[in-house]
C-alpha cells in the first residue's frame, strides 16, 4: 500500500518532486503550468527553489500526501488550516 503521493527532494538550486500516484500525477498535470518549471518528465516534477512553497502548500491543501526524500512531512496540515497564508517548510 502506497503511504504517499509524492516524495520531495530539496537542493540548493531548486525542488524535484517524484510523483508515486496517478492522483499526484494528474494533479501536476492539471495545476502547474509547465512553462514555469525546470522539467516534467517520468513522474518527476523539477521547480525553481522559489515557487516551491506555494507548489508544496496546494498539494497538501488537495489532502495529497506529501513527504520529504527523508520520510518526514514537508508542513503539517493544522499549519495550513491556522494560517494558509504563510508557508513554511519543516526543517525536520
């Protein structure tokens, strides 16, 4: 049984996002313009560091299940329900 939608791998220079389920998938598909992004390739979605927050946010908003490449949530969904506003990545 697949735990996650996607798995995200911070860099200093920009975001890939590995994409684990056709929701995840269709999701991308559906919500990032393709000619904002590095490339869109074999399930794997590459982002400018910047835009990454809101890109991470909206997932997570849509109930898909996001992670971080070491297993630990990117933000917590009470933080995004108390104030959708501001974004924040987990340094954990």
């Amino acid at each position: 049984m697949i735990q996650h939608d996607a798995i995200i791998n911070l860099t200093p220079f920009n975001v890939c996002i590995r994409t684990l389920t056709p929701q995840a998938r269709h999701w991308i598909e559906s919500h990032v313009t393709l000619g904002d992004v590095g490339t869109w390739a074999d399930g794997i979605l590459e982002i400018p560091l910047p835009a990454s927050g809101d890109l991470i946010g909206a997932m997570l908003r849509t109930d898909l299940k996001v992670v971080q490449a070491s297993g630990r949530m990117m933000m917590s969904r009470t933080e995004i329900a108390l104030d959708p506003h501001v974004r924040r990545i987990s340094p954990h």
